[in-house]
C-alpha cells in the first residue's frame, strides 16, 4: 500500500474539510516555514505519538515589531512542502495573512506575567502576536497535541499558560533545542548570517554551556551564571549581548538569590544584524522532552 497523498489546505473550509477525515489522536505542529531539522523533529515526534499529523505554514504578521525582520523572513512553500510530504504529514495548513486577519479583525489574546520579561520585555506585543494565532489554530485544528521546540522556551511557557487558562483540551509538549555540530540551535534565521557570522554564533551554545557547567559544579548564584555568560559573549567580538538571564524556570521572573529550583538560563543576542536567542534548562538532566513539558510554564 502506498503513502497517502498529503492534502494541502489554505482556505478555513478547506482545513476543515481535512480534519473531519483524520482519525484517533492528531498532532498539531505550528510554524512560519523555512523548515529545518529542528522543525521535522517536532514532525518526528508528533507522528511517533499520534495517528494523524498537522502543519501549519503561517508567517504571522502580529508577532513582528515596526522594525522587525517580517518582509525578509526566508520563505520556501515549495521546499517545505515537499519535505512535509516526505515526512509523513496528512494535512499542511497554508493560510494568508488577510484569512486569519480579515478586515475588521479585532480580537486579540493577551497572556500576562509570563509574557512580560525577557523576550516579552524587548518585543512589545509580540506574545499576543503569538497566542492569538496560536489560539486561532487550535481552535481551527481541534488537535490532541500541539508540538513546541525548547528552542523558543518563554514562546513554550506563554502557549502552556494559554492551552491552562483558556481550558484546550489538548497537550502541549515541549521537545529538546536541535543543534549545528557546534552547538548552535537551529534557527530559520541562521540562514541570515554569513559565513564568519556563522562561525561567530557558536559563541551562545559556549556561554550557555559554561554557565551549566558552574551550576553543575554547585554554584547557584544567578549574578555569576549571567556574569559567566557575558564573559564568554564579550570574547566574541561579533556577538553583541542583548541580555542574559537566570530566571525561575516556571515562572520566568528573574533570580536575584540562589534557588534550588529549576533555573532557565537564556539570552538573545546579535551577530551582525540577525538577533538570534537560546536557552537550557538548569540542572541540564532536565533539557529532555518530558522534563521541558513539565517544568516550563508549569
């Protein structure tokens, strides 16, 4: 028996249509395309899990700021879709920005205390940006599971609260950053870098790396995690630090003393002109799908 033909929706009735044949569990995978290993993990683990898979392939305008890189986001539907078919997905959702915004749209999902340090902080509106989509394709998907990479771990902890709140009937889970040989997590917007750029990165990974190591060793002083990190950054000359954090891993707000807890230590930072973020979890037996889905947002 062949492999079934992945159908291709971009109109609400269209994806409707789709999930009404879908049987058992369905996972949900949400991106903006650009895929990569990263992505076709979530896609991976999501087909391990459930009995049917979905994709949604949206470059939401309400999460870029004024001065955001929206009009240069890397597009590729047709590379992706043929990667999505390869990877065994039943239905890709391929929606407009004017069908998930039509004229007169004026409802919007607003996540609080988790959305406003850290990326929240220095991206006004980009949460709400991204749980209101979010909240639009669950509602418009109807999944079990939605699939989430570590990667963007406050994005994770905003869409655990929202999925709480708003009562989903669905799981979230949150599965492990994928990695470059050199430890940088990949990013659709590694493409941006060139190839010096692209050496210079590697220089988060280490920060992040040393600041485990210390914890590792027994120090849990959240000024010398960051001060461990900014260290590292600041022997990079093309890395220019935009934060760092040691934060309460459930709640987001950062650590002024020691705690036992579990600690996200993350930080954005730029090489050139493209800002690129990562995190891991603190102590760094919990960077695991299970642990990332209980702990994160939790």
């Amino acid at each position: 028996m062949g492999q079934k033909t992945m159908q291709i929706a971009d109109t609400v009735e269209g994806l409707r249509a789709a999930r009404a044949g879908l049987k058992g569990r369905v996972g949900l995978v949400p991106t903006m395309g650009a895929l990569h290993a990263g992505h076709l993990s979530l896609v991976e683990q999501a087909r391990a899990d459930c009995d049917a898979v979905m994709v949604s392939i949206f470059i939401n305008p309400a999460q870029f700021g004024p001065n955001e890189d929206l009009n240069r986001y890397p597009r590729d539907l047709p590379g992706d879709l043929a990667a999505l078919e390869k990877a065994g997905v039943d239905v890709v959702f391929t929606p407009t920005p004017d069908l998930m915004y039509p004229p007169g749209y004026q409802t919007w999902v607003d996540v609080t205390d988790v959305a406003r340090g850290l990326e929240g902080e220095r991206r006004p509106g980009h949460f709400r940006g991204v749980a209101t989509v979010v909240a639009k394709l669950f509602n418009l998907f109807q999944p079990q599971a939605a699939y989430f990479g570590q990667k963007d771990a406050q994005q994770a902890a905003v869409l655990k609260r929202l999925v709480c709140d708003l009562n989903f009937p669905l799981e979230m889970v949150i599965c492990p950053t994928l990695r470059e040989a050199d430890g940088l997590a990949m990013s659709s917007r590694n493409a941006y870098l060139n190839p010096e750029q692209r050496r210079a990165a590697g220089v988060l990974y280490r920060a992040l790396s040393a600041a485990g190591e210390f914890y590792a060793a027994g120090q849990r002083d959240p000024n010398r995690l960051r001060a461990t990190m900014l260290d590292v950054l600041r022997a990079e000359p093309l890395a220019e630090p935009e934060y760092v954090s040691a934060a309460d891993a459930r709640s987001l707000r950062e650590l002024d003393e020691p705690s036992d807890e579990p600690v996200l230590i993350s930080m954005a930072v730029r090489i050139g002109t493209t800002r690129l973020i990562d995190n891991l979890l603190l102590p760094l037996t919990l960077n695991n799908r299970a642990d990332l889905t209980a702990v994160l947002g939790g």
